[in-house]
C-alpha cells in the first residue's frame, strides 16, 4: 500500500514519524554511546537486554523479537561474543538452530544499560507535574495496547442494539469525508435512510447488521425493501482497522441470505466507481454492473453504478 492507495493513512502516518524524530532526538538515540555513557550501540544494548531476561534464546526468536535482519543480528552478536559478553551454542535437537546466552560479564552489562536507562528517562519526566506525567503514561500504554492489538481477530454480526443507529450515522460521515472528501450531504443522505428505517421498517423483510471485531462495532449493512420482489443493499461500510479479515464479505453475505429467505426475486444497489474495495465485494458474491451515470454529490463529480444480483 502507498500514500497514494490509501491517502486517509496521512494524518496518523505522519504522527507517528514526527513523534520518532522527536523522542530520538530528545533521548539521544542518535548518540547512544554518548547519553548512557556505554560503549554499545543502539542494537547491541537492546539484544543484551531480551537476552537477559532468558537463560538461554533461541536466534531465530531474538530476531523475530528485535526485529532485525539475520545478518546484521548475526554481526553484533559476534561482536559481542568477541567482547565476552555472549556465547553461541548449538542446539540440543536441531543443529539448524543456534542458541545465544549471556555471561555474567554481558549479565552486568545489562544491568548497567539497563539502570542507566532508567535514570535517563527519569531525568526526562521529573520535571513534569503529577497530572502531566498521568496523561504521558495513560497515552503511552495507550499507543502500545493499540499499535500491538493483533490484526486479526473474531469477527460477529448482530442486530442493532441502543447507540448503534447514531454510530452507523457518525462512522459512514466520517469516514467518507476521511477517505474521499465528501461533504456533509452524504452525511445528510444516510440520516434519512436510518431515520427511515428506525421510524418503521418490517422485520419479516428488512434488517440492520452491525459487524464487530475485538468487541467493537467496524461496519454495518442494511438490507431494506425496493418492491414486493426487490430488495436494496444499503450502507455498506468497514472502517479501515478490520479490513483485511473478511468482514465485509460476511455482511454482505448475510445481506444476500437474508433477502434470498424473505422471498425476494432479486437485490440491487447503487455504489459509486471510485469505491473500489467494495465494488470488488459486490462481483465476488454475483452482483452484475448493469448501469452508470455521472453525477455530482456530496461535493464532488462521480460516476453512480447499479448493481444487480437475481436471487
């Protein structure tokens, strides 16, 4: 994916890189040896602390730990095994993998590092207030318990529950506006279709899908009705942290069973070209392209596209 694919990445992307640039500069990360005072790089200290914590780890798993690239872990741990501070030993049953464990010189090694470190970082925030230093250790845990949820999880769809009308409103807003620059008359447009629906709709014949992934709702399908024999897919929609765990095929595919048990002869939509993803959603599951037409709404010039499955 590149800025170009995805250009709603921006805002966070550049967050993220600004606050690298900052906090290395701050702790002097560029100029380790100098701000703890250790002759060791950024990379040795750190694999001198993971191995520390282990009598013994297994190479494979410390690069996959610090993330680093088989050569380069295989050069600093020869220069730290020529320094004394580690041993390589073979493994007891697979002589394809090494094992790596530090001596007591590279064990006090990183203890050194390791309160040398803590005092640093100390430094950095004494001079903060109680209420500043609150709010620093509440957005870090924060930014890690986000930035290392895992990417894929349980997906379950369910019926609207009290808040979630108002949510399906708020998240299609937004996003649109996010991705594509709508402006607030697309905003406008699915308050009327969720008003519609929330005011009177039949539940024999027309439903509402909110899919949640790690226990939060990321998307939402309506399937509503056209005419005794039509039925109209609405509101497609996944936020950008699910995609890529099927949740919007499994919407739409519930959309399609639904209509198909209610007695409806087919089921149609109308999209727009430039959204791709779902468009290539609406082809999996059988959906046929069967007219387009220009358009300009929501503050721009589109392309509208009908779409039409028979049950």
């Amino acid at each position: 994916m590149t800025a170009k694919d995805a250009p709603w990445l921006g805002p966070t992307v550049d967050a993220i890189r600004s606050f690298n640039r900052f906090y290395t500069s701050l702790i002097g990360a560029l100029d380790y040896a100098g701000r703890l005072g250790t002759p060791y790089s950024l990379t040795e200290a750190r694999v001198l602390y993971e191995l520390n914590q282990q009598e013994r780890t297994a190479v494979p798993r410390l690069r996959e730990t610090i993330r680093a690239e088989a050569a380069h872990l295989s050069r600093v741990l020869a220069r730290l095994e020529k320094a004394g501070l580690v041993v390589r030993e073979e493994h007891p049953t697979d002589r394809r993998v090494h094992l790596v464990r530090p001596t007591a010189a590279g064990r006090e090694a990183a203890a050194l590092l390791d309160e040398r470190s803590w005092e640093a970082v100390g430094d950095l925030v004494a001079r903060l207030g109680e209420g500043q230093r609150r709010r620093l250790t509440e957005a870090l845990r924060t930014a890690q318990e986000v930035l290392s949820r895992p990417r894929v999880g349980t997906v379950v769809l369910r019926g609207p529950r009290p808040g979630d009308l108002g949510w399906v409103i708020r998240a299609n807003g937004a996003l649109y506006a996010e991705q594509f620059g709508w402006n607030e008359e697309y905003e406008a447009l699915v308050t009327r279709i969720v008003g519609d629906f929330a005011s009177g709709h039949d539940p024999a014949r027309e439903a509402l899908w909110i899919a949640e992934f790690d226990g939060e709702p990321v998307g939402c399908v309506m399937c509503v009705r056209e005419s005794d024999e039509t039925a109209r897919l609405r509101l497609l929609l996944v936020a950008p942290t699910a995609r890529g765990n099927g949740v919007g095929d499994r919407l739409v595919s519930q959309c399609v069973c639904f209509a198909r048990q209610a007695g409806y002869r087919e089921i149609v939509l109308w999209t727009n070209d430039v959204l791709a993803a779902a468009r290539k959603i609406y082809e999996r599951h059988g959906f046929e392209l069967v007219a387009e037409k220009p358009h300009h709404s929501f503050g721009k010039d589109l392309m509208g596209q009908d779409w039409v499955m028979t049950l």
